[in-house]
C-alpha cells in the first residue's frame, strides 16, 4: 500500500478482499513503534433516529378469547 494524497488529505488504500463497507468509520492510534492501528468505530447505540419510530404498544388482552372459569 502507498500513501497519497487526494485534495487536501493524506490517505492509503483498503484493498478489496478485506471487504469493508463503503461509509465504515474508523479511529486511528499511532503505537510507540511508529506503526498505525486502524480500529472500526463502533456506533454508539443510543445515537441516530431510532427513539422517533413508531414505539406505542397494543393492548394484547383485547384479542384474548375469554374462557368459561373453573370457580362457576
């Protein structure tokens, strides 16, 4: 792999057969030996949209069948 620059970054290639995502996110460490770590960033799951979904509950005893009772 080649460092090289594109506009105003610096930036080095994936190649294909590790198959990562397009849009994946990553953090970067540089260790004491000068060699970098490239780490997926994990979503934090409370981040995004999710909490404006549709989250109202169904009474689920309204479908219930009612049965005779055993105290009559």
């Amino acid at each position: 792999m080649k460092v090289r620059t594109v506009g105003n970054s610096t930036t080095i290639t994936i190649p294909k057969d590790f198959k990562v995502a397009k849009g994946t996110e990553f953090e970067a460490e540089q260790l004491s030996d000068g060699s970098i770590l490239f780490k997926i960033k994990h979503r934090n799951p409370f981040e995004g949209t999710w909490f404006n979904d549709d989250l109202s509950q169904i009474d689920v005893t309204s479908q219930a069948e009612e049965l005779d009772s055993e105290w009559n």
